[in-house]
C-alpha cells in the first residue's frame, strides 16, 4: 500500500548509476523522484562499480526527493548483492525489474526484512512484459512493502511485436489494467517513459495522455522532460481553484440541509468532494517540496 498516497510522484527521473557526475547533478533537479539503476542503463562489467557509486550517493543524499534503486533481478548474478547492499542503505524503495509473480516480491520482502529485520525500504514492481499485465492482481496483493507499479512500455511494445505510435494503442490494454489493478489495492502507478527526446509535442501528448488515464507521474529519461511532466501531472492553478469553490459550496449546503450541491449548473456529491481533497492535499504537498528545494 503506498504509504503517503499525497506525496507527489509527477516526476521519476531514470538515472544511471555508472554515471557519477549524473548522479551529483540529480540533487539540482526538480524531479520528484529518482530511479538510480543498476539494470538496464548499465553495463555489464561495471555493475559492481555503479552498485558502489549509487551506495556513496545515497549516503550524501538527495534531498528532498525520493530515491529508489532499480536492482538487477535475482535471477542473475548481480541482484542478491544489490538487495544486500541496499536493504541497509537510506533508499526509499528498492524497484524490481520484470515482475510477472507475487512469488517475486514475497521472495525479496522475505531477504530485506533477513538481511535488515527493522526493514522500512518499499518495494516497486516493474511492469513490462505480457505475463505481467496477465497477474497485475496476483502482484498488487502480494506483500505489504509493495508500494507502486511502474510501466516498463518499452519492453512490453518489444515483447508484443508492436510498434511505438503516438496514440499507444498497442499498450492501451496494458496501461489501463495497471491503474485498474493499483488503484484496487492503494498502489501509486507510474507510466512509461517517452523514448524521444526531441519530441516535445509527443512528450505533452503521453503526459496528457497518463494523468487522465489516472497515473500518478511519468518515468523519465532525461532532464529535459521533468518540467513538462510536473506541470501537466501536478494541478492547475484553475483545478485547485475549482478544488477549494467546489467543497465551499458542498459545506454550505450541507449546513443548510442538503445532501448535495448545484454550482455552474454541476452537481457536487461526495465523491467529487473527495477528489477535491486529493488534489488540494497534492498540491500542499507539492508546494512542501518547492519550499524544500
């Protein structure tokens, strides 16, 4: 279960971690969120070496931004020693790749409370192959540290025999039942990445596409696309206007009575209230980071 379901995640910044001096500039940025990987951005003769490098980050810090490590799994011959010299480290979360069982995340809930009985680190699964999509629901009720799903859409359109299109209607199917299945067990749900990075009008649409499909942020992987996707998964000026009018109203007519409220000719019951409360609680939060940063 996610356990701050306010705590912005518009942001989540993949970030090698061969790469030492990505890793320092990833304390200036503005992402909400960062992926130090281990997986697919580094090579195979310098894991042990990256494993070191994002070890001495963590131990600096990075502020007030989240820091999650995307191990390599224990199926090879990197992921144990990973999940040792992270399940005692100051990560927030430790994200493991190509979940397709609850079996996967009991067995690394199992090792991280071993190798660290007072364990708080969460676990994020990715999701990125067909065999997941088909145990979404297995996955989200496997453990108690299980706190987000992450879209791997790359890998899925790859496994698919599919092609990347603007409209992803290839992933459609895919990214629809995530949100449905993380949504049924409080998970956080993050989208997949925008390959192009010259494609500023695509990155807009995906984003756009994301929030109102119901995720919670968007996965990156450069800088470049962070400000885009804050603004567009964080609210507007106008949504928490709307946000504070509409549970206004809804007070006002509870107190003279009634059981609902009409305001530009909309009805406001209380589940619009709710969802007001979710997005002026976000937008709290998100100011919080700001002032922080």
């Amino acid at each position: 279960m996610m356990t701050n379901p306010n705590r912005p995640r518009r942001s989540v910044l993949y970030m090698p971690g061969a790469n030492t001096r990505a890793l320092e500039k990833a304390r200036s940025l503005a992402a909400d969120s960062l992926i130090l990987d281990l997986e697919d951005a580094v090579a195979p003769d310098t894991k042990s070496k990256a494993r070191e490098n994002i070890r001495l980050a963590l131990e600096v810090g990075f502020g007030h931004r989240e820091a999650i490590v995307r191990i390599n799994g224990l199926n090879t011959q990197w992921g144990l020693d990973d999940l040792k010299t992270f399940a005692n480290s100051k990560a927030d979360a430790i994200l493991l790749p190509k979940v397709e069982s609850a079996t996967q995340i009991k067995e690394v809930a199992s090792l991280l409370k071993q190798f660290n009985p007072v364990n708080t680190i969460k676990i994020w699964a990715m999701i990125e192959t067909p065999m997941a999509i088909f145990k979404l629901l297995e996955i989200a009720s496997s453990d108690p540290l299980l706190e987000a799903f992450v879209l791997g859409t790359s890998d899925l359109v790859k496994d698919l025999h599919a092609r990347h299109t603007p409209d992803r209607v290839a992933t459609q199917t895919a990214l629809s039942l995530s949100v449905l299945a993380a949504r049924a067990h409080q998970l956080c749900v993050l989208d997949g990445v925008h390959l192009s990075l010259d494609d500023e009008v695509g990155l807009q649409q995906s984003c756009i596409q994301g929030r109102d499909m119901g995720f919670d942020g968007k996965t990156l992987i450069h800088p470049s696309q962070i400000a885009l996707a804050n603004e567009i998964f964080g609210p507007s000026l106008e949504e928490i206007d709307e946000a504070k009018q509409s549970i206004a109203a809804y007070n006002a007519a509870i107190s003279s009575g009634a059981g609902i409220a009409v305001r530009n000719g909309k009805l406001i019951e209380e589940l619009h209230i709710q969802d007001a409360k979710r997005i002026l609680a976000l937008a709290n939060a998100i100011d919080t980071f700001l002032k922080a940063n």
